[in-house]
C-alpha cells in the first residue's frame, strides 16, 4: 500500500516515514526544498498546479497530512493560514479535482486549539478557543476540512505534547535533555509546578497507523495518552538518567498567566476508534534523547 505524507522531512514525518517503511508500506512524502531522496517529492502546497501535479505523479493509498507551519513572526502572521489553511484545502480539493480517493486521510490539526477551558482534561466535545495564530488556523483548517467529509474519509487528529529523537531544541523536552547533554550547572524554566503530556512521537506513529486502518472517518480525535507527568519528575529522571543535577530557576518571561497545574487530553474517543496502549514511558523516551538506548 502506498502512503503518502506531507511535510515529510519534519519532525513527525520523519518518525512516520521511518514507522511505515519498516511495516512494509510504499512511503512517499514531499518536501518544500530540495528533495534528498528519490520518493521525496518538492511541492509547495500553496500552489495549486504542484498540488496537482504531486498526485497525478503519486496516487495514494493512504495520506497523512503533517505539512504546515507553527511558528511566524507577528508580521508574517497571514502565511501561517495561507499554509495551514490554503495548503490544506489545495490538497483535499485537488484529490476530488483528479478523482484520487484514498482509504484514509489523516489531517494533523493540534490541541492548541482548545485553548484555555479552565479544565484538567480536555475533550473533542469542548468547544475550541484557540489564543495564537497558530492554533486559530489549525482550527480554521479543521472547519474547513469538515466540508470534504461527504466526499473523503477524513480523521482529524488534535495531537498533544509528544517528543522524540530529532526535536528541535525549543521544545521543552529537547531543551532540558541538551542541557543535560552538555552538563550544564542550570537551567531556567517557566512554572515548575505543572503536570503535562510528553508521549513518545514513536506512539504517535502506532497510533496514526492505527487511525489510518481503522473505519473510522469524518471525525475528531485526540492524539493523546491521558498521562500527566510532572515537570518537576522529568528533572528527576534526567539527575538519575544522566547522573548530573542540574539547578533549575524560574525565568518569570516563562511564566503563563492563569496556567492551568495539570493538563492532558481525553482518551475516551480514541480507545472507541482503535485499540492501542502507549508502549514508551517518560523513563524510555528521556532514555532516548539522551542517547541512553
């Protein structure tokens, strides 16, 4: 079967194509510059006609869309929606345009888009108020996603924090873990006193395979564990980890008004739509990205 994924070289996609390659998928992606490989295509996604020539070239079994932009400076604010918003539409439109049908469509859309709803546990029922860009066109992407429903089978996925080998070190993970890498005497953070989801992207893989293989379509799920783990226990695997303490100091710039202690997505529809268990705990993946496995 042949999977195509969007934004290929990124993060996610990379972990995705590696997932897929070695299930035995046909895995293709594109890129925005330079293709490095052979089944890496270059398609800019605002453009129509690449858009276009993309799956008269690749026409796939499955697709997962992870292509789009999460950071823009404040003068750059209408790309993020020409990406994320546009790019997305192209994609759907031009499938309907040359009659190319997958099995699945997988459309990452992000759980920023609850925004701030004042609760430990956030649900798909919620109604969304996203407070960046970032997240207001994520869900104005969702919406208009919601218009192919009739015509595709569309899953969108609301993935919550999840990290891995490859990260870019503004994440919070990856920030710490370098740290640690380089033996660093300390480190500031924000508010130590919450409690977040940071699930292995290698799960994220298994359960966007899972989603992609089941009948599920025309629906919103959350790409989430369910397990808050405290910051402040992730300073403490790390000392034991990497047998080096680290002092950790509050930056008050780091610090989120009304930020909520603990915070983690509802599981509830995602175990009705598949039936996987995260196999990778905090210990496993701090492991990983420092270099332990």
């Amino acid at each position: 079967m042949r999977v195509l994924i969007t934004g290929i070289n990124g993060f996610t996609g990379m972990h995705l194509e590696k997932h897929f390659a070695k299930k035995g998928y046909d895995v293709y992606g594109t890129v925005f510059k330079t293709p490095l490989s052979s089944k890496h295509l270059q398609c800019d996604i605002t453009d129509k006609a690449q858009v276009d020539s993309l799956f008269k070239e690749i026409a796939p079994d499955y697709l997962i869309h992870t292509a789009g932009l999460a950071h823009v400076t404040q003068n750059a604010a209408s790309l993020i929606y020409n990406v994320n918003v546009i790019g997305s539409e192209n994609i759907l439109q031009s499938l309907i345009d040359n009659g190319i049908k997958p099995k699945k469509i997988i459309m990452a859309s992000s759980a920023t888009v609850y925004g701030n709803q004042g609760s430990e546990v956030l649900d798909e029922s919620m109604c969304p108020k996203p407070v960046n860009h970032y997240g207001c066109s994520k869900l104005a992407m969702e919406y208009m996603a919601a218009n192919f429903f009739d015509r595709l089978d569309i899953i969108l996925a609301r993935p919550f924090n999840y990290t891995g080998e490859g990260q870019d070190r503004n994440f919070l993970i990856p920030k710490i873990t370098n740290h640690y890498k380089q033996k660093l005497n300390e480190i500031e953070l924000g508010n130590l006193h919450v409690a977040r989801e940071f699930n292995d992207v290698r799960d994220i893989c298994h359960i966007y395979e899972q989603l992609m293989l089941c009948n599920a379509a025309s629906t919103t799920v959350n790409i989430s564990t369910g397990r808050a783990i405290p910051l402040l226990q992730v300073i403490d695997i790390m000392n034991e980890i990497s047998g080096h303490t680290i002092k950790v100091t509050i930056n008050p710039t780091f610090v989120r008004e009304n930020e909520i202690d603990t915070l983690t997505g509802s599981t509830a529809h995602l175990y009705e739509l598949i039936d996987y268990r995260p196999q990778y705990s905090i210990t496993d993946t701090l492991k990983e990205k420092y270099g332990c496995s």
